[in-house]
C-alpha cells in the first residue's frame, strides 16, 4: 500500500500487487501454452492443463486488484474503488462514519507460524458500522501497518483542527 496523495483536505492510499499479477499472468501463459502444445499433438492430457490453469489464473486474478481508498474533508466521504479483470466497483460512506483505521493480525498456519496483518477501517455509526478491510490478504509486508498509521494521523489532525 503507498500513499498517494496527502493534503489536509485528501488522503488517497493506492494498493496494486504488480508481482502477484505479473506471476498470475506467467503461471497462466506457462500451464496455456504447455496445454495447448499437447493438445495440437493429439494428447487429450493437455485439456487438463488448459482447464485446471486457466480456472486457477482466473480465481487469482479475480484476487488481483488495485484498491483505492479516498478520505476527502470537502466532501465529507470515504470512497472506496476496487478494480480487477472483471469489473469497477465503488463504495462510498461519510468520512464522519469513520473512526479510526486497525491493524488486523492472523497468524500462518505453517510449521514455523507467521504473524500477518491488513489495515481495516472501523466505522463505528452509519449503514455501514463495523470493519471494513482495505484489502481481503493479510501480508507481512509493512504497507498496512504504515497505511494505519497514516489514516490515523490524517483522522487526527482534523479533529484536533476542529
């Protein structure tokens, strides 16, 4: 998560995984072409890797998508865009709704556990009250911790304004 834009009046935080989706395209091109290759031999085998590939690229790229979070005081709205290979959806809520920003943790379920964690935003009044992920990962990048933290002062800084 980078912030993209931040004013006291705005606050644009961007999410966009270019190497979750420049490894989706390569693994779907890799299990496409090694299916098509066998099928154009004759071996029926390669229909399994064009459908098995194909169904798993499409699941991943659905996961895929460039978030957008906009916190605008001129307009009082927290606006939400979220985009991928199949389509634009945009949710909007008043940013007087919006109380604070969390850190999300889980923990990995490997041998050696990892801890995880994702921003989420709490409204806490409004149609929409309750935790509202910025993204549906958790990740052990720093990006969410930072994009918390950012919220949370930008949030701040009016409210001590006001």
């Amino acid at each position: 998560m980078k912030i993209t834009r931040d004013t006291p009046e705005q606050l644009i935080v961007d999410h966009f995984s270019i190497l979750m989706a420049v490894m989706t395209v390569t693994f779907g091109a890799i299990f496409l072409g090694t299916g098509l290759f066998h099928l154009f031999q004759g071996k029926i085998e390669g229909l399994i890797f064009v459908i098995v590939g194909g169904s798993f690229t499409a699941i991943i790229l659905y996961y895929t998508e460039r978030v957008q979070v906009i916190l605008d005081r001129q307009t009082d709205k927290l606006i939400i865009r979220r985009r991928n290979i199949f389509g634009y959806k945009q949710i909007e809520h008043d940013l007087s709704d919006l109380d604070r920003a969390v850190l999300e943790k889980s923990v990995s379920n490997r041998r050696n556990p990892q801890e995880l964690y994702r921003a989420t935003l709490v409204l806490e009044s409004g149609m929409s009250a309750g935790r509202h992920p910025i993204v549906e990962v958790y990740t052990n990048l720093p990006g969410s911790r930072e994009t918390v933290h950012a919220i949370n002062r930008w949030l701040d800084s009016h409210r001590l304004a006001t």
